[in-house]
C-alpha cells in the first residue's frame, strides 16, 4: 500500500497548484491561504514556480517532502 502512495502520480506534493486552488483544498480565505504559503515558501517546506510569460503575474506552489 505504501509503494502505491509513493508511486502515484497524483500525489499532492509533486502537483504544482495555484493560490486558489490551496484555498479551496485547505477551506482558507484567500489572505489567510496567502500567509500560510509565504511562511511554508520561507521555512523551505513549499517552493513556488513563476509562469513564464511576464504578463501573467501566477504563481505555483509545491510541497517539498
């Protein structure tokens, strides 16, 4: 069961996910969920990926195991 969870592609720490989507995964408002990301991406325990085109000013977090 626990090679399958490693294995499985859908797992939330390797999906890259916007702001919005975290607030609707953890249940936060959109300035509460924008705290919580800036103190994971600060401890090292989130990274945050910029989208390429400079227009877009979208952000992606991760979780780093």
């Amino acid at each position: 069961m626990t090679k399958k969870r490693q294995t499985d592609p859908r797992s939330v720490q390797g999906c890259w996910r916007s702001l919005g989507q975290l607030c609707e995964l953890w249940g936060l408002s959109r300035a509460r969920t924008r705290l919580v990301v800036d103190a994971l991406v600060r401890s090292g325990r989130m990274e945050v990926r910029q989208m390429d085109e400079p227009a877009d000013h979208r952000r992606l977090y991760r979780t780093i195991a």
